[in-house]
C-alpha cells in the first residue's frame, strides 16, 4: 500500500478525505495533522480525533495539531460553509476519548518528518486538504524530505480552464473561478504564501499533484451516493430509495449522510449549487493511488470530449499573493506560468494559456 501522511481541516468533505485515507486497502495511513481553515485549530483538531473514533480508527492513528494561523495572514474561517464548529449538521460524533485531550510530546511538523523518513524513499505521499501551512514549515524544516516523498497531493486552487465556468456559474457576466472570491479558492486563499513555498521549490513543484475546484465540482455527493452511503450497494429491483428503507443504516451511515445534507444546504444557500455537495477533499487522497492497481480514472470527465478521457496536465504555477490582477497577466504572459487563485481581495487572477 501507498504511504500517506494526511493534513486535513475537518471540514464536512475532510472528513470523507480521512476515511477513504484510513480505510482504502491501497493506502497505509501514517497519520493524520490538522491545520486552521475551515475552523479554528483546536476544532478542526478535535473534529479530527471525533472522526477516528466514529470510524474506529482512534487507536491506530495519531493526530497531530499543526498550525493554528497561516505564515503571514489574519485568519479566515469558512463558518458559513461548515458551520461554527467546522462539522455542523449531526449530534452523532462522538466525543474524542479524553486521553486525547493530552498534548502530544511532539510537534505535527516533527512527526510528518519522522513518519515519511520511515518510509522507502520515493513512495510515500503527502495529501493536503486543507490551508498548506503545514506542509511549507515542513519542507522548510526538513529540506531533505523533498527528495525524499513520491508527490504531495493538493487539493486546492483553480485553474479556471474548460469545464469550471460551466460548473461554478457565472458572476457580473465573468465567469466564477474561485469560491471565495471570483477569483480565490479557500485553501489557497488563507495561506497564499504557504502555496506558493511549495509551488516556487523547483524540486517539489515537479512532485504536486494539484487537485482544483474544476475537478472536484464534477464530483457530487448526489441523492444516489447518499443512498448508497445509508443502505449499501442497491440490489435488483432496489433502485428507488423508498424501497430501500428499512435496510441496514447505522449511526455512522446516518452520521455521514447528515453530514452531507449540511453541506449540500450550505452550497445551496451559498453558492446556489442544487445537485451536490462537490467533496473536493477525497480527491486528493484517491490521486495517490496513480499508477496503483487501485488507479481511479477520476479525470475521465467527459469520454466524448476532444480531449478525450484521462486529460491530464502538467504546467508551472503561480501562486501571486499580492498585486493586481494586470501585473499578474503581465507576469504570467512573460513567463508562461499559469496563475492560480489569488490573494489578496482586490486583486484577481487568471490563467493564461
Ligand atoms: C476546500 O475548502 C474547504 O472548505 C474544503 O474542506 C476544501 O478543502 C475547497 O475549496
Ligand atoms: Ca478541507
């Protein structure tokens, strides 16, 4: 199996991040490290740990709090997405047991490094669904560590190429990049410069597996995934959900779909999205499994288009983290490199061909 460090803030699609990373058999989950983001950390902490336990995975892996702000920016919460606790919309998690109320003897930062470095180099993966804080202090710390990890999986940005406008709507006329801004996806937008660490190291922007809202908006957490997170696979004859009532659900079923049910209200409530919610972060743990027996052919968007099916890329990045959105088409004009979600408010980005 793949071995993966997870960095997460949970987060309703978070969550469904930590349990493909903890159960999938292609992946050998060595921890979990939580970052600001979506809540303040000490929620996104504990809403980690209350996960493990609702999946029974407590006693096998350990949580790390990371950094409770981003290298250089005020904090930004996404309350009216997850709500206050960063996991509203079910009374079924369960506390975490108290023991982990303990502070941990060492850093999130010390135990990434002493977990990848346990591993055979070139085969263990980052995945990053949350604010890249983490990560940049890691690499920062452990320079040596960049040769040594597969890829870091990112779940963040947007590059605003194809398909997004067709799925994020359009603003004034301009089609909608980010969801923050116009411009802005969340996990870049809080920490920008943390992004652009890892965008800028020459030997770990040739690693990153980007994994940006135009992908992860096609994948959607319908009323038939959510039967089929309830009851299970539908047998002959179960297709419609009324038939299938009364079948095996379980709090953690019921939990899960509860779960989804908020987001996909505060995606409706927010963004005015009617079929979802999108789960962005799982994403980025299944694009670890590249090149495994367990490869999903996640880009495999649209067999009809030109592009055919399993459209990947690669490009260079940017991440512009101050300016206007003219010096940024300016800059990436001249150097061919593709701008990704921008901060600060004000200035925009786009990418350019
Ligand atoms: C990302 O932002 C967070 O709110 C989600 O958990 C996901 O990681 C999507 O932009
Ligand atoms: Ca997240």
């Amino acid at each position: 199996p793949v071995p993966l460090w997870l960095d997460c803030d949970p987060g309703h699609d978070d969550v469904f991040a930590i349990l493909l990373a903890a159960y999938h058999p292609g992946i050998r989950l060595l921890g979990i490290s939580t970052v600001h983001g979506n809540a303040p950390l000490d929620k996104t902490t504990r809403n980690a740990r209350s996960v493990l336990a609702a999946i029974g995975k407590h006693a096998e892996i350990p949580v790390y709090a990371g950094a409770p702000q981003a290298l250089r920016r005020p904090p930004i919460h996404a309350t009216a997405i997850h709500g206050e606790s960063g996991l509203d919309g079910t009374d079924l998690l369960p506390q975490p047991p108290p023991v982990w109320e303990e502070a941990p003897a060492i850093s999130a930062v010390e135990a990434m490094a002493s977990a990848l470095e346990s591993t055979a180099p070139g085969t263990a993966w980052i995945a990053a669904t949350g604010a890249l804080t983490n990560v940049a202090r890691l690499f920062d710390k452990y320079p040596e560590l960049r040769a040594r990890v597969r890829g870091v999986s990112v779940m963040g940005g947007s590059v605003g190429g194809g398909f997004t406008p067709a799925v994020m709507g359009v603003v004034d006329g301009v089609p909608r990049v980010g969801n923050y801004t116009q411009w802005a996806e969340f996990n870049v937008l809080i920490d920008p410069e943390a992004a652009a660490m890892l965008f800028d190291d020459p030997v770990l922007k040739t690693k990153i597996t980007l994994v940006p809202l135009d992908l992860t908006h096609l994948v959607l957490a319908t009323k038939e995934v959510q039967d089929m997170l309830l009851y299970g696979p539908a047998k002959e004859g179960e297709e419609d959900g009324g038939v299938r009532e009364g079948r095996g659900k379980s709090d953690l079923r019921v939990m899960l779909v509860e779960l989804l049910n908020f987001f996909a209200g505060t995606y409706r409530d927010v963004f005015g999205i009617i079929e979802g919610p999108p789960l962005h972060d799982p994403l980025a743990v299944a694009a670890v499994l590249t090149g495994t027996e367990y490869e999903i052919p996640f880009y495999d968007y649209d067999p009809k288009s030109p592009e055919g099916p399993n459209r990947r890329e690669r490009f260079a990045v940017e991440v512009v983290t101050e300016g206007t959105l003219e010096d940024a088409r300016e800059r990436g004009t001249q150097t061919g490199r593709t701008l990704v979600t921008l901060l600060p408010p004000g200035s925009e980005g786009i990418r350019i061909p």
